[in-house]
C-alpha cells in the first residue's frame, strides 16, 4: 500500500487490528525486515511498517534527510491511517528515528521498543566516513554500500546462504538519493543521550549478544538511562536480531507487551510536551 506523506510517496503494510505497533527499519533496509512481526504479532494487534522515505519502495528526494524528517513522515502516516497513540519499535536508524519522535511527538506513543541502536551522536571520523559513503554512492550506486554492510548484518555463526540472500535483497532496493540522503542526516543527528531521562513511556531495549555494529554496550546505556526500562539481550544474533533470530525477538516483544504497562499505561513520551508547529 502506498500514501502520499510529506511530497513523497511512501509504501506500507498495515495489517491486523488492535493496540497499533509501529515497525521501524534501519539502514539501508526496509520494512519486509520485519516480515516475521508482521506475521507473528498481526493477530492480536494493528502491525504498521513503512519504508522510510528513499528506501524500499518508497519514492526519494534531493538531499539530506534528518532523523526529525522521517519522524515527520511517521508522525502523518498515523495521522492518515489514524492510528492513535502507537507502540514505536526501532531498529539501528530506526531507533534514532524513534528517538527524535518521542521528542517531537510525545503524546503520540504508548511505548518505546529500541532495538540495536544508540542514543549518541556519530564521532567525527564516523561522520565524515558517512559523507565519503555517501559520495561514493554517487559515483559508484547503492551495491558499495550493500556489499560492505550485508555482511555485518547477521552473526559470524550463520551458515544460512538463504538468510544472506534476504538480507542482501533488503538492501539492494534503495534509491542511491535515499541511501545518500539518510547517511547525511546520520551523519549530522544530534546526541540525544541527554533526553532520555526524560521518557516516560514503558520502554523496551533488545539487543543481541553478536551485534557487531552497535555493540550491546550500547544497549546497556539505553537501558539504564531511560526511567524504568527493561534490557534483553539475545543470544547468538547479530544486528539484524528481529530477522535472523525471530523467534526469540519475537516472544521478547510479546513477553514485555503481555505486561500491560505499554498497552494501557500512561501516554506521552516525554516528561515535558513539544510539539512542532
């Protein structure tokens, strides 16, 4: 399914009824890496996942994209499918898409799902890597940036060629203006490590013990840094933890909504309200 959000025209899935979760891919990927969510979760709850505009089957545009971006074009895709408040699970990017949201739009979540990511800003060398990335895709297409990250996806351990394959397909469908645009606005993302005390919504922080791209470390500082949050951490996973080891993730996810807190807690994110004009 496909809505016109914010001048660009953004595909979805939406399927189920019930408290809604909101899916969040990372880079440079796209919802289908949520497949396995869909499937499990669509019985008992509303499942949105979008491809963040420039990835997947999303349309792109000229220039960088910021994380407050793809949370703007998150934000009106509920409007338009009037969601209501929603469970927001991200992952890697997504998470920091997830973070920006739960700033600008606090009253909009019941709970926060952060999944292989992290609260800080990239370092300078990070940042400027990004930038020769993203002019490297110029030149040379989207598979410089598919073949140098495909393979730290999953964990060393995996002998699963079909597996790789998925994760390669997930990749290679990405505009190179949407995979330049997001490595900029990575690049240029501001640390948010200093808000995450102020939410107040049940979170949940996953993370895998083979993540070699955000190290469960990582994890560990979310965790103990937003008020009340509960920390997994799955075995014998890398950074694609929600695909390559489903199952686990997924009775992970079910065990802290289970709980109640984010389905019927108290709303809005942050301790105080902003909304953007």
């Amino acid at each position: 399914m496909f809505k016109d959000i914010n001048g660009i025209r953004i595909a979805y899935t939406d399927e189920g009824e019930g408290t809604p979760l909101l899916f969040v891919h990372g880079f440079p990927l796209n919802r289908a890496t949520w497949s396995k969510q869909v499937a499990f979760f669509k019985a008992n709850y509303r499942v949105v996942a979008p491809d963040l505009r420039g990835l997947g089957e999303s349309a792109s545009g000229p220039g960088p994209v910021s994380m407050s971006r793809f949370a703007e074009d998150l934000h009106a895709l509920m409007q338009r499918l009037s969601t209501g408040p929603v469970v927001l699970v991200g992952h890697s990017m997504g998470g920091y898409v997830a973070l920006a949201f739960a700033t600008a739009y606090p009253n909009a979540l019941r709970g926060l799902v952060l999944v292989g990511t992290k609260a800080g800003k990239d370092a300078p060398e990070v940042a400027a890597a990004r930038r020769a990335t993203a002019e490297k895709v110029r030149t040379d297409g989207v598979s410089t940036v598919v073949d140098a990250m495909a393979p730290k996806m999953l964990s060393a351990s995996n002998e699963d060629p079909a597996m790789a394959a998925s994760v390669h397909g997930f990749m290679a469908s990405s505009k190179p203006d949407g995979v330049m645009g997001a490595l900029w606005g990575m690049a240029d993302r501001p640390d948010a490590s200093a808000r995450l005390g102020q939410i107040r919504v049940p979170t949940l922080v996953i993370t895998s013990a083979d993540d070699t791209v955000i190290p469960p470390s990582e994890s560990a500082v979310l965790a103990g840094s937003i008020p009340g949050a509960q920390l997994r951490v799955i075995p014998q996973a890398g950074h694609l933890v929600a695909f390559e080891r489903a199952d686990a993730f997924n009775e992970a996810l079910k065990d802290w909504l289970d709980s109640g807190s984010a389905v019927s807690g108290p709303r809005g994110a942050m301790s105080v309200s902003h909304q953007p004009g």
